[in-house]
C-alpha cells in the first residue's frame, strides 16, 4: 500500500523523501554573548539530529535572526556572522546525512523582539540582554512590548541586506531551503498588515506599498539562492481581525506576486499580530487557508497547525489541499512520529539501520 504522506516531492532539481515536514520551532538556547552568541551547540544539533533519524523528510530550522536586533529573545540563534554560519553547518551535514533535507528559516522579530525566553515569563528580556526593537511604526504589540522605533528607508534597506547575507551564509552551511519568515507578527508580517503598518511612504498604505519591504525580501534572497534550490515563504494567512488586519484574500493576491518573484512553496499558518484576533483554533484549523492558496493560485503551500494523527495528514495530502504537512508540537512530543505514521497508513517504513530492529 501506498501513502501520500510517504511519496517524495520535487521542487525545481531538489527531491524531499516525503510529505511530512518538521515546521520551524524556535528553542531559546543560544548563548547571549561571547564568541558564540547565537551559534547552534549541542542541543540543537540532537534535536533537529533527532528529528532527521525520526524519518521528517524536511527539517526546518528554526527562526534564525538576520541581525541582533532581529532575535525574539537573547538566546535565538543568528546568521549574521561566520561562526554562526559554522554552528549550523553540522546540523545541515547530519540531516543530509539521514537523507532528509536541511532548511532553515531566516527572520527578523522586529517590534515582538527582545523579549524573555517564553519558560521565564512574559515581557521584555532582563536589562542586560536587551535592546530597543525596530518596526514599520511606532505601534507596540500589546502592554508587554516596548515602543519600536520606526524603521527609516535606510534602515529597511539594510534590514533587506541582511537577509540576502544570511540567505548566503545558510546556503555556505549546506542547506538546500531557505524560508522567508513573513508570518506572525514579525517585521515583514508587520509590514504588510495594515495593523501594525501606519506608514504613509511607499511602505505603507496600499496593498502594492505594504508588500513591498517582503517582495524585495524575496526579490534579495532569490539573487542569491541558487535557481536549482527553493524558496519558501511562510506566511500569516490571516490576522484573524475583524478591522483593519491582513486578510485571506489579500494572501491570494499576495501568493500570485510571490511565486512572480521565485517562492516555489508558501509556508501557511495564520495570526501572531495582536490586537482583538478571535481565533477558532481545532485540529486542521489552519488548513483551509492553504487550500485556497494551492487552488486560487497553483502556488505550491505546506499546511500546519494541529496536525497530529497520520490518517489527518493523508487525508489533507490525498484531498489535494495541500503539498506537504508540517508538524511542530506533535514532533516534539514524538521524534519518530513519521515513522509511526507510515506503519499505521500501511506504508514503507525506512529507518537508520541503527534502528532496523525496531521498525
Ligand atoms: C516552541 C515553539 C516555537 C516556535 N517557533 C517558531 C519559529 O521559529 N518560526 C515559526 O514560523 N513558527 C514557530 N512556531 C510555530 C510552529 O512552527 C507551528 O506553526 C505551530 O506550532 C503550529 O503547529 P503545531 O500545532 O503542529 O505545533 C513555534 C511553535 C512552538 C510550539
């Protein structure tokens, strides 16, 4: 028997094993300062490792910041230097080595940065470890946040800048998908909702203004990943509010400009902004959203949030509303979900010969 889960997946010249995907989770386990501030160590080589030999046929490494000021928290991992680039390298080569396909997602926090690692509570982190956020306006995210300063023209050139820098260093530490991270009330979401964006220059405004800072995101890490590899976007499809928020339909409309501009697979998950966003979260809740992109669009997607039983994975595959699936808690839970998902669809399990007594 066969799975859809289980068949592999091409993207220009570059082959996924299968369809079932580790979504990128950050882990707050860097160190802060010193030599290797920001540099991936040991845990995070044993947990994406882990991940790889549990059988997910892409791992996406989490939010790793283009800049200092572009971390979540302190302890976020960074590709704004060469030691960096060197961390991650030994994770790139491990799950390549597991025949699984090392991608990475590169991001700026912009006015949700700076804050504590979430196990150490909410609001800005300690005095020492922090700094003053930046933003498309000078509108914080919620009575935790500080006021972000505004973003000059300058200054969102140089914010483009580094992310071409980091697409390069990530592509220098062997990864063969890079993820612009436009999703969750991060600087480029915050840029193309209208909700945190109040800009009245040609960042802000229109439809055409406030996509503009992520097409030349796009546009920057594009002319220097290679045509033969993808790019991804993950995306908010929605900020679930009822005024003034970026909507599903301007995501279709947006979705047809990226693939315009060389995103080979939109990434789909919704919210993270702020303000009064009702949101009706379930098993799959996610998933319509991508669907609508996939059928509107033609756009390859990845579908995520509460995704966690194999038979609701095939079925989102098989029903075509979806690509690939992405999995975040669930692999946390359990590393080898994806082989346990192949023995109960009744597909070919493969595994390390390490693990062959156990499959
Ligand atoms: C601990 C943790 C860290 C996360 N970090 C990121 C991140 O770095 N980038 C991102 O786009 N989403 C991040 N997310 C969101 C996940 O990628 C995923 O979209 C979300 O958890 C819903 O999927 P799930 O129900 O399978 O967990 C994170 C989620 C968790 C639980």
């Amino acid at each position: 028997m066969s799975a859809a889960l289980f068949e592999p997946y091409t993207l220009r010249s570059l082959t996924v094993p299968n369809r079932v995907w580790m979504a990128p989770m950050c882990q707050y386990s860097a160190e802060v300062f010193g030599p290797n501030a920001g540099v991936a160590g040991d845990w995070h080589l044993a947990h994406y490792g882990s991940r790889a030999t549990g059988g997910a046929g892409l791992i996406l490494v989490e939010a790793t910041a283009v800049a200092p000021e572009g971390r979540i928290s302190p302890a976020d991992l960074g590709l704004w230097n060469d030691t960096q680039t060197e961390g991650l390298r030994r994770i790139a080569s491990f799950v390549k080595a597991q025949g699984a396909v090392p991608g990475i997602q590169i991001a700026h926090a912009g006015r949700k940065a700076a804050t504590q690692r979430p196990w150490l509570g909410r609001g800005p982190a300690p005095a020492e470890e922090r700094w003053q956020p930046v933003a498309p306006s000078a509108v914080p995210f919620d009575e935790h946040h500080p006021v972000p300063t505004e973003l000059t023209e300058d200054g969102i050139r140089e914010v483009v800048g580094q992310f071409a820098d980091a697409a390069r260093r990530a592509l220098a530490a062997g990864f063969e998908v890079v993820e612009v991270h436009g999703a969750h009330g991060y600087l480029i979401g915050e840029f193309l909702s209208p909700h945190s964006n109040r800009r009245t220059d040609a960042y802000g405004g229109s439809f055409e203004n406030r996509t503009r800072l992520a097409l030349e995101v796009v546009d920057a890490v594009r002319a220097v990943w290679p045509e033969e590899l993808p790019v991804f976007f993950r995306i908010s499809a929605t900020d679930w509010l009822e005024e003034a928020g970026w909507t599903a339909d301007e995501t279709v409309r947006f979705a047809a400009l990226l693939r315009e501009h060389g995103v080979d697979l939109l990434d789909v998950s919704t919210g993270g902004n702020g303000g009064p966003a009702r949101i009706p979260v379930g098993p799959g809740y996610q998933v319509p959203f991508a669907a609508r992109v996939k059928a509107e669009t033609g756009l390859p997607v990845a579908a995520v949030g509460l995704i966690t039983e194999s038979a609701q994975a095939e079925k989102i595959l098989a029903n075509g509303e979806a690509d690939a699936v992405l999995l975040g808690r669930e692999l946390l839970r359990d590393a080898s979900w994806p082989r346990r998902a192949a023995r109960e669809l009744g597909a070919a399990v493969s595994a390390p010969p390490q693990y062959a007594w156990a499959i």
